[in-house]
C-alpha cells in the first residue's frame, strides 16, 4: 500500500511542482506540518493567502494571511476541543459527523488529498485507529470501489459501528454537495478568478507535502523489516515501469505476505 500511495503522490508532484515556487510551498508546508498544533486546514489556508500576495494582489493576500494567522487558534481549538468533547460526550456521532465534515469541506482533489488530514486526526490526534489499522482501511478502500467512502466509513465503524459508518460516510460528502449546488450559476466564472487561480498555485503544493508526511509517518508500521522494506521498494519499481491495477499489487503483496507468515 505504502508504494502504491507513494506513486501516486510523485505523480501528482511531477504535475503540481515544477519550479522553485510550488517546491518552497511544499517544503514549507511539509515543515509545519511537523508541528500537530499548526493543522492542515492552517496550512492550507496560509499557502493560498500567500499565494495571492505573491501572484495577484499583494495587499489584500497581506490581509488574508494576516486574518488566516489570528483564525488559527480558532480552527486549532474546533479540531483540537471540539470532536473530543463531542467523542466523550456519548456514541462519538457528533464528533465523527463534525470531523468528517470539515474533512470534506477543507480538502480536495480526490481522495488521495483527504488522507492526511484522515490520519492526523483519526490517529495521530483522536486516536480512534492505530497506524495499523489506518493502513488496513487504505487497502480496503484500495478494493473496493469509492476509496474515500470506505475510509471515512472505516473510520466510522470503529468508533460507533454501523451507525457510526453511515454517519462518517454522509458527512463526508455533504460539504462537496453543498458546494457544488452553490456554485453551479457561477463556477466557469470563479474558476476563471484571478485569485482562485493564484490560491491554488500554494494550495496544490501544500496538499501534496501534507500527503507526504502522512506517508511518511505510516512507514515504521508499514515497513518495520527488510523483507516488507524490499517489497515496497519492488512496488515503486513495477509502477513505475508497468501499468498495473493496484488491486492486483495488494493480491500479489497479500500472496506474499501469507507465505512469509507475516
């Protein structure tokens, strides 16, 4: 799963950086993403401000991180108070509806752009999975069809069971579905805007460096000897050589893994 998921990221930076600006978006991003305290939707938020300080208004890009920064103990207290006082509170329903549906509304770019946000917070965070499980959610979801809905339900049946998988997989969506019923009489024009433009000339870099860390804290779990080391490494290799269904890579691995015994 690791290699699969790391392909998939090279990808999308082959694609999103390609000189020195997008590069000192991701490597700063990367960097704060080092500090829990700070928060994706922070990150986020600070790379398109700055983005459009850079490359469409300066003044008003001034503003918007300067705004940006004061909200973040604001949107630090919702992620970080918030959902656990929702989980103490009885099933965890009202923190998993919550969680997923800043989840939904703070990220893009299909679902590879949702799992570092899922694994700060489902597990680094709030603890609702290990690592190990975390990983076994990706290779479901990788399975299955909808990889994000089978994540965010994963998410969901752990802490509160079916109901919890139902919820997690409503809340999800419901933000992309807000929006896009919002924006419909104006969305060949926003997408056209200037500043839109400019915001996703930091927030492309930053979702990529945000996905990286997050892989890059699985490794220990999903790497923890050589011969599953040497395996991940192999998967890059085929990727990258061969076009191959990753469901076919994770039979292949799972083969693997059972005549190991591991």
């Amino acid at each position: 799963m690791l290699g699969i998921f790391a392909i998939a990221v090279y990808r999308l930076g082959r694609a999103a950086i390609k000189d020195a600006g997008p590069l000192a978006f991701a490597v700063a991003s990367a960097m704060a993403m080092a500090f829990p305290q700070v928060g994706i939707v922070t990150v986020m938020l600070v790379a398109g401000s700055i983005a459009i300080m850079l490359y469409a208004s300066r003044a008003w890009g001034a503003v918007l991180v300067a705004a940006t920064l004061a909200l973040a103990p604001l949107l630090a207290l919702t992620s970080g108070v918030a959902m656990p006082l929702a989980l103490d509170s009885g099933t965890g329903l009202g923190a998993l509806a919550l969680f997923f549906v800043i989840v939904g509304a703070f990220t893009f770019g299909g679902g590879l752009a949702m799992l570092g946000f899922i694994e700060q917070h489902a597990v680094t965070s709030f603890h609702w999975l290990t690592a190990q499980q975390f990983l076994d959610g990706l290779a479901l979801g990788q399975l299955t069809p909808g990889p994000v809905v089978m994540l965010a339900a994963f998410v969901g049946y752990h802490v509160a069971a079916i109901t919890g998988a139902v919820v997690a997989a409503a809340a999800v969506f419901l933000p992309s579905f807000a929006l896009v019923l919002l924006t419909i009489p104006i969305l060949q024009r926003t997408r056209q805007h200037p500043w839109l433009q400019a915001a996703l000339r930091g927030v492309n870099p930053a979702v990529i460096a945000v996905i990286a860390v997050a892989l890059l804290k699985m490794v220990p779990v999903a790497m923890p000897d050589l011969p599953r080391g040497a395996l991940a490494v192999v998967t890059v290799l085929v990727m990258l050589r061969w076009s191959i269904s990753p469901p076919l890579l994770i039979f292949a691995g799972a083969v693997l893994g059972l005549a190991l015994g591991r």
